[in-house]
C-alpha cells in the first residue's frame, strides 16, 4: 500500500487546499505511471513523505545538499537507489520508506502564479516530479534523461487533469 505523509512545517501555503490528498493522489500517479507500478500491490507500506515549508528551509537544504546556495520549488531526497525498487520486498517493520519531498512556498506560489496556474496544480505538478526523482528520473544527467522525464510528467499530469508543465518551455 502506498502510504504519503503530508507536513505543513512553514510557510504561506493556502489553507482551503487538502495539502496530504493532493499529495497523495500526485504520488500515486506518478508511481503508476512507471514501470514501478506494482511496487503499491506489495505486501508492505510503501511510505513518501511531503514537507510544505518556505523558502529559507529549502534553500538551507540546497545549500547543503546540493551546494546551490538558493531556494528552489522542490527538492527530494531518496532513501534507496532506483536500482533496488523491482527487488524491495517486506521489511522487518512492515514498511519501506521512498523518500521524501520538501516544497518551497514562496518560490512554489510566485512560480505558480507567474504560469497562470492555481497553487493545487503546480504543486500536485512538482511533487509528480519530485516522486520521479525518488524514482530514479533525473533531468539533468542528459537530453535522452530529461526528455524522457518531461514525457513521463506530461502524461502523468494529463491523468489528474492539470496542464502540460513544459508548454511554455519548462517548470
């Protein structure tokens, strides 16, 4: 079963939104659109973990992890390699943790606004991304990677109804 816990730990993030249903529905669509899909038949929790924060927190967490000293919309963190997903089974505890998502309110709303899109979407948007990452995607490794990504987040974005991401050129 896939399971996604949602935080909001900071930041100016819209109250009449359902912040962990979103999550939750952007996680699994993302996960059911690779060919990690049977990873939510397994006999053990599969567990993702969404932070809503602000700015100063993901640009500390940039800055440390990624040595990019400034916020960004989205970061993940995974807590396996991509390799090892097709061979997880259950764990001592009864769960295996994917990773984690942490969102930058400030950049993430600005961002939304500036594509004309509503704060849900663009962030229903990011953490479809930020799953893949915890997937083993990645967009910066090379143009066969990134295109292969972008394809992938179009057509996961289109299932839960939100605009192509990369119409005007990218997120």
């Amino acid at each position: 079963m896939l399971i996604t816990e949602t935080l909001i730990a900071a930041g100016p993030w819209p109250p009449e939104t359902d912040w962990p249903a979103l999550a939750s529905a952007a996680v699994a669509a993302a996960i059911a659109a690779t060919p990690h899909a049977g990873l939510a038949a397994r006999n053990f929790d599969l567990e993702t973990s969404v932070r809503l924060s602000d700015d100063a927190e993901v640009q500390t967490l940039n800055r440390q992890f990624r040595h990019k000293d400034k916020p960004t919309n989205v970061l993940s963190f995974p807590m396996m390699e991509a390799v090892h997903l097709g061979s997880l089974s259950n764990s001592d505890d009864g769960e295996a943790l994917l990773g984690d998502i942490v969102l930058a309110a400030e950049t993430t709303l600005s961002e939304a606004s500036a594509k004309g899109w509503t704060a849900a979407d663009y962030v229903q948007h990011l953490i479809v991304h930020g799953t893949l990452h915890l997937l083993g995607y990645d967009h910066e490794t090379g143009d066969h990677e990134a295109h292969q990504m972008e394809t992938l987040e179009r057509s996961i974005c289109a299932r839960l109804g939100l605009p192509d991401p990369y119409a005007d050129g990218g997120a």
